[in-house]
C-alpha cells in the first residue's frame, strides 16, 4: 500500500496533489478543517492552528496511518498575512508559526515513527523560502524556517530509507493568487511577469513535482524550485 498524508488538501495546490496520487491509486487522508473535494480522499478534520484540536488527532491518527506499504507526508498548509517586520504583532505572528511551522513539527512527531524505508517527508515551501519581498514579515521567516526544518529532517533520519525535500512554488493559480489578482489585469500582468513564462502555475505542475519527488530519495535534502524561472530584479 501507498498512502498520501497531507495538510490542506482543501483546495489550490494541496488539492491537486490529492487529486494526483490519487489517480495513481495511492490512498490519501487530508488533514484540515475543511474536507478536500476530491472523491475517494478520507478526511479527518483538525484546525492546524489549535494545539488543542492537534491533542485530539493524535488520539485517532495512528489508527488511520497504512501497517505497511510506504507513506508520504506532505506539510502543505499555510497562511500568509500582509505584514511588515516593523509591525508585527505577537498574536498574529503566533498563528502563523503555529500552522506553518508548529503544526508540521508536531505532526513529524505523531507520523514519522511510523514510516518505513522508501516512504518520504515532503515540505511545500514558496520562492520566499530564500528571498525576501517587502509586507511579507511573518511568511517570509516561517517559509526559511521551513527550509531547515527539511534540511534537519534529511540528517536527522540518515539511514532509515526515509527521504525529504522541499518544493518552492512561485505564483500558482490559486484561490489566494486570485483573491490577490482581484479582476485586476494590471496586477496579473505584475505577477506573471515575474517568471519566464509569463503565466501563472497550475497546481497540477506542482502536483506532478511533489508526486515525483515522493518517488525520489535521489533528491533527499534538495530545495526544488518550481517557479518557472524566475526573473531576477
């Protein structure tokens, strides 16, 4: 057996992937408060942002994880607030660490004992994992933080047949890219300009990255930007 374990698979990119491995007839259990569309994906509902609601999972997910087999876990969930270094509230800064940084790191705890050779821990981080843009504070350090924690999860895991990596999207035609765009064709323009493409990713590009990657301990303890090249200023 092959099963997916991801956060966020409710829509956008942790959707496609879902949809993704599961057309190459992996099992997949998403893991967030919304359940994914996907038919055939099991869903267990948790707010990522809550220790509390993580407290109960860890009382159901070891039932939920395959016996045997492989098993991917893919730390897709995230948020990103408008926000600057200069005026950065604890509060706000807390729940960002708590889903992107807190909730994977719990989740290692709860999951990678379980893992067996050839299974995988895959980290979806963003350009941002290694270059910075103005009112993007918070996202911008939890996005490096990410890098590190892969890069800890390679060393840390040496020797069990266990690989890792991190996938850093650029612009992927999302509901936040969209949200972002807002009908504005010169904010479109903005954006796609910033690759050699000049359009925008479709999260099945990613899916079909992250389902390589899976597949790959060639690239354990790689950053892979996926971004479409992205031009430089």
């Amino acid at each position: 057996m092959k099963q997916l374990i991801i956060t966020g698979a409710s829509s956008g990119i942790g959707q496609a992937i879902a949809a993704c491995f599961l057309a190459d007839g992996w099992r997949v259990l998403n893991l967030s408060r919304r359940p994914c569309p996907e038919a055939g994906v099991e869903n267990l509902t948790v707010d990522l942002e809550s220790a509390a609601s993580l407290d109960a999972l860890a009382t159901v997910l070891p039932a939920q994880l395959a016996t045997e087999g492989r098993i991917c876990l893919v730390h897709n969930a995230a948020i990103m607030r408008t926000d600057r270094i200069d005026a950065l509230p604890d509060a706000q800064f807390r729940a960002v660490l708590e889903l992107n940084l807190l909730s994977p790191n719990r989740l290692n705890q709860l999951i990678v004992p379980h893992l067996g050779a050839g299974s995988s821990v895959l980290y979806i981080g963003s350009t941002l994992s290694e270059k910075a843009v103005p009112g993007a504070a918070s996202y911008v350090i939890v996005k490096h933080a990410l890098v590190g924690m892969m890069r800890a999860t390679c060393q840390d895991l040496a020797g069990r047949g266990i690989h890792t990596c991190l996938i850093a999207p650029g612009f992927t035609d999302t509901p936040q890219v969209q949200a972002l765009v807002d009908g504005h064709p010169e904010r479109l323009a903005a954006i796609t300009g910033l690759n050699a493409f000049g359009r925008l990713i479709d999260p099945a590009e990613i899916a079909a990255a992250v389902a390589y990657a899976a597949e790959s301990p060639l690239l354990n303890g790689a950053v892979i930007h996926a971004n479409l090249g992205q031009r430089e200023r």
